[in-house]
C-alpha cells in the first residue's frame, strides 16, 4: 500500500491547560471518504484546527504526502493542498457570490504587484481564467444564477453550499469539511452529500466531521470515532455500527481511566 | 463612478486655474489636495485592509522631512567620530527619497504591527507617530528641532525645451498635486482591482477563512502598508515644498485625524471616497472662514461630521452610489474589474 496522503500520530492538543485531544492518530488514503465522528467536545473541531494549522498542537506529527507539516501557517498549509470549511458559516459576507469564488481561487492565479500596473497579455488571460473557474464552482455547487448577489443575502443553505465551494474552489487534494449539514433540511443534507460524492468523484480526497449519522454512514469509506480526545474505533461503518464501545460512547456512561472531559 | 466622468472631473479641476484664477482658491484648493492624497493612501490600508492606522501622519511627516533634508542637503556626527554627509539634491530627487523613505518605514512598520493586528495595530502606529515628532523635536542636528527646516526649496519640474523650472506660481503648484493626486488614485486604483486588491478585501472580509484558501495574510497587508506609506510620504513631499518650512508638527495627531475623517465622511473602502470627503474636509473649514466666527466655524465642522457619520455611516459615496438606479449598491467592497473605469 502506498503512503497515505494524510498521517496524524499521536498528536496531543492542550488549550488552556485543557487537554481537548489527547493522543490523536489516523490515516486518510487517497481519494478516500473518511468521517472522524464523536459526541459534542470530543475534539473533533480542534483536530481539524490542528491539522490546518490553526492550532499547534503539544505532541504527534502531522504528515501530508509524507511532508510534515506541524508549525505550518494555515496559509503554507492550504497552498499543499489541504484546505478546509469552517462549522460556523464562513464566508465574505460583503462581496458577491462570484467575487467570493474569485477570492478562494487565490491559489490559482499568480499576479503580483507588477502584473496590477502593467497591462500584461497574461494578467488578462489569467483574469479571464480565474473567472471561468470561479464559474464553473459556481455552477457545481449550483449557485451560478446568484453569482452577482451578496454573499450575506443568500439563503442559510445556500451559504453553506457556497462555504464548501470556497474551500473546494482551488481543488485541493484533501478537503476538510467541519459539519457541511449542520442545520440542514433533509432535502438540502441530501443536496449536500451529493456535492460531497461528486467532489469525489472528481478525485477530492476528503475528511468529514458531521452529526449526521445518517450521512456519515451513507457516505463514509471509513469512520474514525474520536471521544474525550482519544480514538475509540477506526473502521467501515458496518463495523463502527456494531462497535460496543462506540455505542456506550453515544449513549452515555464514559470508559474508565479517562480523567478530564474536553472543550 | 464611471470612468468618463472621473476624467471629466479631473478635466474640470485641471482647467480651474485657467477659468477661474483666483489665487486664494488655488491655495486652498493646493493644500486640500495635498490631503486628499493622504487620504487615498490612508484609504488603501483603513478602507481595503480594515487595519485602522491612527499613525499615518507618520509618513505623511517621514515624507515631509525626507524631502526637505535632501533637498537642503546636511551634514551630521553619527558618532565614532563619524560624519554624514548630503549635497543638497534637486527637488525631485527629494521627491522620491520621500516616497522610498515612508516605504521603508512603512515595511518595517508592517513588519512588525501586523503579527497584532486590531486594537494594537491601532496603538503601535500612534506611538509610531509619536516617537518620530518626539525625534524630529530633539534631533536638532538633523531636524533643527522646534526651529523647523526653513527655506526649503519649490518644486522644480523638467520641463521640453526650457530644462529644469521652478515651480512658483499657485497654478503650477496646483496642478502638480493635481498631477500627483491623479497618479496616486490610478496606484490605489490599479492595486484594488487586481489580484492583491482582492486578497486584501477577503482579509478584511474575514481573514481566518481567507488563511484558509492560502491567501498570505502577513504578506498582502506589508504589501498594502508599504503602498500606502510611499503615497503618504508623497503627499508629505508635495507639503514640504509647497509651505517649505516643516517642523515636528506634522506628525501630529490632528493630521491624521484629518486624513482618517476625510475617509471615512467621504466613504473608506470605494475609490473615490477619499477624493469627496477630502473635497468637503478640505474646503469646509475656509468656505465658513468668510461667513462665520472661528468658534461657530468649529461647531459646524464638527456637527457636519457628527450628522454625517449618523445618517450616512457608510459614508457619502456608497450613499450616493445606492441612489443612482443603474448601480448596484452593494458592490462597493469590490467593483469587478470587467467594466468599471476610474471608479
């Protein structure tokens, strides 16, 4: 087996004293859909910020394409090629739609302060470019027809839509998505995880963190089940259903020797 | 705006001394513009970036000295016996030497106020400004102190078929800070509809989801503040050789009130915001001169202020902006660059 495209050991995270992921390590093969689940302040959000370089965490290496990439700016981390959506609907909420695309298609595009003051041929043709590609995400996420609205004005699901483009836009080879279903309507989750297989399908390897267990059973290759910070279960979701230590995990009753609870 | 009837403005302020000479307008009009420049430079970090510099005087007064001290030329001990020495140059070698000068310390600034951004970016650039009035007041070697660099040459302009001229007439002077005021817009301009002027606006927007899709905050801000700081350090040169006589008082606090007003009246973040703020903050205060008392003056400068930030807090342009039925109102943060002009 090749190496994985992304490798997490051991990582330990500390906020405030408080250990809020305690021994953390997985593997996200590629072009896999990997869910990392597990019930509210199990860690999950800050494994996604330790893994974009959001936080730093105390202990454990963090490998992407066997490149460590801990002390990383999220900005090193995201020209990798590994880039995330936000829980919290995250977008420029002043701008329009397709100024929005334009904006996450950053990585794309190369001009510099020269190319802004001289009227080059190839500042037009990357312009023209970019924009083409800000479109078509538009159009894969279904939102080109409000290309020219306020990002702020959209509808709650429309937002999120547009929150997964941005992060899809510059097709990275790992996208994190932190709850892309969060207060969702069913036929909008079924919109969603649709988007999430043609992501997929078009070669996205991707890191899920959801509450929806439906979806993340549907969608998922393999599931990670994380809780009070440390991994309970790896495996097929046939498999995590059937896990006797992630059932009691959901429904109640904590394992022994785990002291603190995390944020 | 469309970019006819900016040029047809600028047309219009460039044939003013023409039709109407009136030297005590000019004048006024002068140093307004030398302000106004400020504020398009302010503009760019304030309006753009979202990062409030309460120092910009800084540059405007690292410009106003740099240009002067070139131009005067001097000779200081910079200690183990040594000496620095300066010829006096030609005024637009003091020109850009202020440009270069605001741009160096603007880097550095950058450099440095950036890895706290907000609140304490707020406060280093006040103390910025304070500790260079504080240098310029005791380094009187260099400075002369409180004494003020007098006798600072005009500008001079190369001009076909009569070689190097001096710069004396009001309309001359008017029509350089014109010209640099034009030059100044087009930079701005130039900046926010490319490439970083987007990655500026997305960090304003929201800089950790920004971060995200690898737009380099450290990297476009410094980009922005030296920009902006060469700008001002313009202005501050324009200012020297148009009063010639600078003293520490140009890194005062007021100036860069002066300048922070006129954005945020006139509308920060659009292209000509600065330019109409500027235009009412530069002119209100010796339109009322003729008509009213200094004290009553005052009350209604600041009641304007005050009316205008309460009614309009988006300021006047994007206001005027949301009238006009053929725009759309809420583009102001961005105007694509497809079909946009000079605004």
């Amino acid at each position: 087996m090749t190496a994985p495209l992304l490798r997490v050991e051991h990582v330990m995270v500390q906020i405030g004293g408080l250990v809020a992921v305690s021994d953390l390590g997985f593997e996200v093969g590629q072009g896999e859909v990997v869910s990392l689940i597990g019930p509210n302040g199990a860690g999950k959000t800050t494994a996604f910020n330790a893994i974009t370089g959001y936080i730093r965490p105390r202990r454990g290496t963090i490998h992407f394409e066997g490149r460590d990439i801990i002390g990383l700016s999220p900005e090193r981390i995201a020209a990798l090629g590994l880039v995330r959506s936000f829980q919290r609907t995250s977008i420029f909420g002043a701008c329009t739609v397709l100024e929005n695309a334009l904006m996450a298609l950053h990585l794309r595009g190369r001009a510099g302060l020269l190319e802004a003051f001289i009227p080059l041929p190839g500042r037009r043709r990357e312009e023209a470019r970019l924009r083409d590609e800000a479109m078509a995400m538009l159009d894969f996420v279904g939102l080109s027809a409000r290309a020219a609205a306020r990002a702020d004005s959209l509808a709650y699901g429309e937002q999120r839509r547009l929150g997964i483009a941005l992060a899809a836009a510059a097709a990275p080879r790992l996208l994190l998505l932190d709850e892309p279903a969060a207060g969702l309507n069913p036929s909008e989750t079924a919109d969603c995880m649709a988007l999430i297989r043609q992501l997929r399908d078009r070669g996205t390897t991707i890191l899920l963190v959801e509450h929806d267990m439906a979806m993340v059973m549907r969608i998922s290759d393999r599931i990670v089940v994380l809780n009070q910070g440390r991994i309970i279960a790896d495996g097929p979701p046939a498999a995590i259903r059937e896990n006797p230590e992630v059932i009691r995990a959901y429904l109640g009753g904590a394992p022994e020797g785990v002291g603190h609870a995390a944020a | 705006m469309s970019g006819l009837v900016g040029w047809a403005f600028v047309l219009a302020m460039a044939l003013l001394p023409v039709v109407a000479p009136d030297p005590y307008m000019l004048a006024v009009l002068t140093s307004a513009g030398i302000f106004i420049i400020g504020a398009i430079s302010l503009n760019l970090l304030l309006g753009y970036t979202g990062q409030l510099s309460l120092g910009h005087a800084a540059f405007f007064g690292l410009g106003a000295y740099a240009s002067a001290l070139a131009s005067l030329g001097f000779d200081i001990g910079i200690g183990f016996g040594m000496r620095l020495r300066l010829e006096p140059q030609p005024v637009y070698v003091g020109f850009l030497s202020a440009i270069l000068v605001a741009g160096v310390f603007g880097w550095l600034l950058g450099r440095l106020a950036f890895r706290i951004r907000g609140a304490y970016f707020v406060i280093i650039t006040i103390c910025f400004a304070q500790v260079l009035r504080m240098l310029a007041l005791n380094w009187v070697e260099l400075t002369q102190g409180p004494m003020a660099l007098v006798g600072i040459p005009p500008f001079s302009l190369w001009w076909p078929g009569q070689g190097v001229v001096d710069l004396t007439s009001k309309a001359q002077t008017y029509w350089l800070v014109l010209g640099v005021g034009v030059l100044a817009f087009l930079v701005v301009r130039q900046i926010v509809h490319s490439r970083i002027g987007r990655a500026l606006v997305a960090l304003r927007e929201n800089e950790t989801l920004a971060r995200s899709v690898g737009i380099r905050a450290t990297h476009y801000l410094v980009i922005a503040t030296v920009v902006s700081a060469g700008i001002a350090g313009a202005a501050g040169s324009l200012f020297a050789h148009y009063v010639r006589i600078v003293d520490p008082d140009v890194f005062l606090f007021i100036y860069t009130v002066t300048m922070v007003i006129m954005v945020i009246t006139g509308g920060k973040g659009t292209l000509w915001g600065p330019v109409v703020g500027g235009l009412i903050f530069g002119l209100l205060p010796d339109m009322l001169r003729g008509s009213a008392r200094p004290e009553a003056q005052w009350i209604a400068y600041g009641a304007a202020m005050i009316l205008l930030v309460m009614f309009l807090p988006r300021g006047i342009v994007p206001a005027v902006a949301a009238w006009l039925p053929a725009r759309r109102p809420a583009t102001q943060a961005l105007p694509t660059p497809v079909r946009e002009g000079v605004g």
